[in-house]
C-alpha cells in the first residue's frame, strides 16, 4: 500500500496538543508516527484517530488523502480497542469493574446535560403516551376524563423511544470506542435496557444513576454483537472492561484539564453571567433551534488561587452561556464552592417571549453564592466567599456592604427574616474587621 510522505505536516491532538508527523509506515494498517511539543511520540492509526477527532489538521493534501481513504470500501481498517488514548499506566489510575458512565464522569467528560436531556425526552415521552392511552380508554368507557394516567408501555412503543436515543449516542460516541464511527439503536441494543421500576403494584421511572447503566449496556450490546461477526471467541465480559476503561481513561484526562493557571488570562466569560437550567429543553434556545456550542467557561474557586474550566453552552443566537445544574452540582461537589455569577431559571412554563428574562433577578452577591438561608451555607463558608469575593476583585467591599445592609433595611422587624438579619450583621462586621485589619 502506497502512502504519500507526509513527515513534517502538522497535526493536532485533542489530548496532546500540536504536533508534527515524524514517520509514515504500514503494516495491515497505515500508522502515522507524531511527535507533539512535549517531545513524547506517539503512534496512530489512520483514518480512524482522524475520524474520531482525536486528530485533526490544516493540511489540504492530507485532509484529501483522508477523505479518499474513508471513500475505499476495500481498505480494511482495523484498529485496536483504545489505542488512540493513554494507558492507564501512563496517567498512573486504577482501571475498576464498577460502572464508569456516572453523574461525575459525565460533567468532567462534558456530556452530562446532554445525557440527562435523554433522560427527560425519553420519560416526558413515556409518560405522554400513558396519559394519551388512559385519556382513551376514559373515552371508550364513557368517562369524564380529570388527568389520570394508567400504566401503559407496550413493545410497539420501544421502537419510537429508541429513535430519541440515536443522536445522542452517536455524538458521544468517541467516549466508548474508537472502533466504530457509527452506532445503530437496535432492538438487540436495548434489549435488557430498564426503563420502569417495579416495587409491589407501583410502577415508578429508573434514577437517572440506573438510566446511565443502562446506556452504558447499550453501547456494549452494540460492540458486542458487531465483534461477535468477526471473532465468535470475544465475550460480552471483554467489550464491558474495554469500554469501561475507555471512560476512565478519558475522564481522568479531561480531570487533568480542569485547572487552568492562575497567571492565564482571564477569558471574556469569567464576567459573563451563567445561567443555571434543569435540562436543557428548559430554554427557548434548544426549542428553537438556536445554534448552541459547547464552550469552556473559566471561573475562580472561593478557596482556592486556581481557576477551573467549566463544560457550558452558549447560544450564539442569544450569546449567552448556560449549564445544567447537576453538571454544576457535580463540579462544586467535588472542587468547592465555584466563583462565577449565577442566576437560576425560575419558570419552565417558558411563557415570556425573552427566554433569560424568566430567570431570578438577584443581586451580584447572591449571583456568586452568598446566602444565609436555615439550609443554606454555614458561616465559615460564608465568611471565606466574602474574602474570596475581595481578593479577587469580583466585588468590592463597599458593594458586599451595601447589599448586605439593603438586606438589613428590608426585612429587619420582620419575625420571620430575625435569624437572617442576624447573620447579616454579624457578616457585616466581620468583613469590616477584615478589611480595617488589612489595611
């Protein structure tokens, strides 16, 4: 097999940077030899790292040379299972057996929204059709008919919900494998997929823990059954650990990623407010079709020098920026309490005509974290946000105080805001005594 001299092109790694082909060779497979500026070398298979989006470039020859390669039915590509990411060793992890496609992992991995809007579309849509099903069934009695909803969840329905899973399994493919470019949802795929619980005669729907289980069975079952047509020895047990692994492997290097250094500078988004939503069918901007990108938002921790990137979408319609609140959730669980204005969507009925106008007005203090409710922060937490507040220049001390006594003035005499009022002036003081010690 003849391959063209492409030493010296540049490429670019998702996960190892720019780089430049250092050796072309071929043995069943065209193998592409790239040294990246940390000088480490590494070997890729070609076209599927390229198709994958591990790689890309800028080079005209060689995109066409690609595109030709992808056109040829009789180039056999084989690839190995993961050998287009780093080894457990090289980032020094421990690969477990435990179900890798978690809440956490798919914040870190960026795909928890989307995953978790699934998890919606596919209840929203069950749940329509029982209530569309009893609404007949009422009718064909003669009944008044007042919202109740039967259990109803024939096979002839399975067809339709798998039809909602195919973008979204197809688009985070590269997650599970680098073998295939594409994922069909087969009734095999799903055949152990658990969509109701059963507790005695209660029917209720899977946590959105068990749904992520359950998809991660899906892409094994897919694998599985297309490994099975080449090897009849390969097991259902050996397509789980590779997947599994392949999730580890890339959750742990996007972990690697978060931090970013603290002499960076500060990213236009870092000022820019982030609005918090439950799922995103919550906006006009994904029920309109808006064109929504994926983008990395940059914030200060409280407790912390360092910034992390946050996984968010922008509307470039609206030029807004939007997270789901579990993948925020999930990011000040794990790294603390995260500095950025927040405000938080109010009304899913979604009947303003201006989307971000339904979200809470609050003032910047409140954007940013700071509250005094009975369930809310505890005073050392409160107390180091408001430092952390100053340090870093989000507000000012005379714009902390001034909320703060607004607070004072509107609710203080009311019996039902004394503890708040309370914590207020005892934050007032301390962060005065901050500052007067400072200065």
């Amino acid at each position: 097999m003849k391959v063209p001299n492409f030493k010296g092109v540049r490429v670019c790694s998702k996960y190892d940077g720019r780089g430049v082909i250092e050796r072309v060779f071929v043995d069943r497979n065209i193998h592409f030899a790239i040294k990246f500026q940390s000088n480490q070398t590494k070997n890729f298979f070609v076209p599927m790292a390229f198709n994958s989006g591990l790689l890309s470039t800028d080079n005209t020859q060689l995109n066409e040379y690609l595109q030709t390669l992808n056109q040829d039915d009789n180039f056999k590509k084989i690839v190995r299972p993961n050998d287009d990411i780093p080894t457990p060793t090289d980032l020094k992890i421990t690969i477990t057996d435990k179900y890798a496609l978690t809440r956490h992992n798919l914040a870190l991995l960026g795909a928890l929204d989307d995953f978790y809007q699934l998890y919606v579309d596919v209840y929203d849509f069950i749940i329509q059709q029982m209530a569309e099903h009893t609404k007949k069934v009422f009718e064909d009695n003669h009944k008044e008919y007042h919202g109740e909803i039967q259990f109803y969840f024939p096979d002839s329905l399975k067809s339709q919900l798998r039809k909602l899973f195919e973008p979204t399994l197809n688009k985070y493919l590269h997650l599970f494998t680098n073998e295939y470019t594409r994922i069909f949802a087969t009734a095999y795929d799903f055949h152990l997929f658990t969509y109701i619980q059963v507790r005695g005669r209660q029917y209720m729907l899977v946590p959105f823990d068990d749904f992520c289980k359950s998809i991660e069975n899906v892409y094994v079952n897919s694998f599985y059954k297309r490994k099975c047509n080449q090897n009849s020895n390969v097991s259902q047990e050996t397509v789980f650990k590779q997947v599994n692994t392949r999730i580890q492997i890339l959750s742990a290097v996007a972990q690697k990623k978060i931090f970013v250094q603290s002499n960076s500078a500060s990213p236009e988004a870092d000022s820019t407010v982030l609005y918090v939503i439950r799922a995103l069918s919550c906006t006009l901007c994904y029920q309109q079709q808006h064109c929504i990108e994926a983008k990395a938002y940059v914030a200060s921790l409280a407790n912390s020098d360092r910034f992390i990137t946050l996984p968010v979408h922008f509307c470039t319609v609206c030029h807004r920026y939007f997270i789901g609140d579990k993948t925020l959730h999930e990011y000040e669980k794990t790294y603390g309490e995260i500095l950025v204005m927040k405000q938080r969507y109010k009304d899913e009925t979604l009947s303003s005509v201006d989307f971000f106008n339904d979200f809470n007005q609050e003032s910047l203090l409140h954007q940013y974290g700071y509250n005094v409710r009975i369930d809310g922060l505890p005073e050392s937490t409160r107390r180091n946000l408001l430092i952390s507040l100053i340090e870093k220049k989000l507000l000012s001390y005379h714009e902390i105080c001034r909320t703060i006594e607004q607070n004072i003035s509107l609710f203080q005499g009311n019996p039902q805001y004394s503890q708040a009022v309370t914590k207020w002036k005892s934050d007032l003081k301390f962060i005065g005594d901050y500052v007067k010690s400072k200065s």
